[in-house]
C-alpha cells in the first residue's frame, strides 16, 4: 500500500512539472532575437495593460512580436508568444488598450461597442505614427498622450 502511495505521488509530481517545461524549440529558420523592451506612457504616466505589438512592413515576414505592458508601463517584447525578444529590423508599432461597452444581461444591445482607449491610430499598423528600429539590445518610450474611450468597432452580443 505504502509503495503504490508513493508511485501515486511520483506520478502526480512527473504529470504536474511535464506541464510547466517548454517543450517548443526555436523553429530552425527563426532569426537570431534580441532583448527590447518597450515603455508606454499617457501623458508622462506609465499606461498599464496595453498591448503592443510590431508588424513589418514586409508581407512576408512571420517573426512580429507583441507584448502587454506591467503596472510601470513596461513591455518585453515575445516572439510567436514563447521566444523572448524581437527579430533586429524596423516596424510599425501598434498600442491598443480595449474595454467593452457594459450592458445588461437580460436585454442585450443589438451591437456592443468596443472601445480602445487610446487614440484610434495607434491601433492600425498602415496608420500609426510609432515606429522602432530593433538594433542590439533596444529599449524605447512612446507617449500615447491622452487616453479616452474611442469607439474602435462595433460586435455582436455572444
């Protein structure tokens, strides 16, 4: 009795650290990355849980990074959501913060509207003024100036 305990324990214990290993490896063409961290302010203040994201301006190109920023504003940049850093090169820098219109459970709006809250052309790659140049290890700050409720697009209830 005593030795299937033990087996139990070892089999709970091997189960539960398999779940927390990486088992992904770099895919063989994937770029060399490097460290990039991206600070985003609202008017000199840290702007927390937005989302950045880079996008080439290359059709192509499969190595775009994004991240969400901390409390302090600051965001390390993740390739395909597992690989710390960014592909060196230059990209659109997109920042989007979301929040969706509340409503009442029992009688739900036709159309929700889902706001950013930051100003809307942040959240387009073809029109945002944020640009990066990755070169060695980067770091840079945009200040996204004020943030209000700007209605991104419209969606239907679920």
């Amino acid at each position: 009795m005593k030795n299937n305990f033990l087996l139990l324990i070892f089999f709970v214990a091997a189960v539960m650290f398999s779940g927390c290993t990486n088992n992904s490896s770099k895919p063989a063409d994937m770029p060399k990355l490097v460290s990039c961290v991206v600070t985003v302010l609202s008017e000199g203040q840290p702007l927390a849980d937005v989302d950045v994201a880079f996008h080439s301006s290359d059709p192509t190109f499969k190595w775009e990074s994004n991240a969400t920023t901390d409390r302090n504003g600051k965001a390390v940049m993740v390739t395909h959501s597992q690989f710390f850093g960014a592909v060196e090169g230059e990209y659109s820098v997109t920042v989007t913060k979301l929040e969706r219109e509340t409503f009442d459970q029992e009688r739900p709006p036709k159309q929700i509207k889902v706001f950013t809250l930051t100003d809307v052309q942040y959240t387009d790659p073809q029109k945002t003024p944020l640009k990066i140049k990755v070169s060695g290890k980067t770091a840079q700050t945009f200040d996204v100036g004020k943030t209000g409720k700007n209605v991104l697009r419209l969606e239907s209830p679920m």
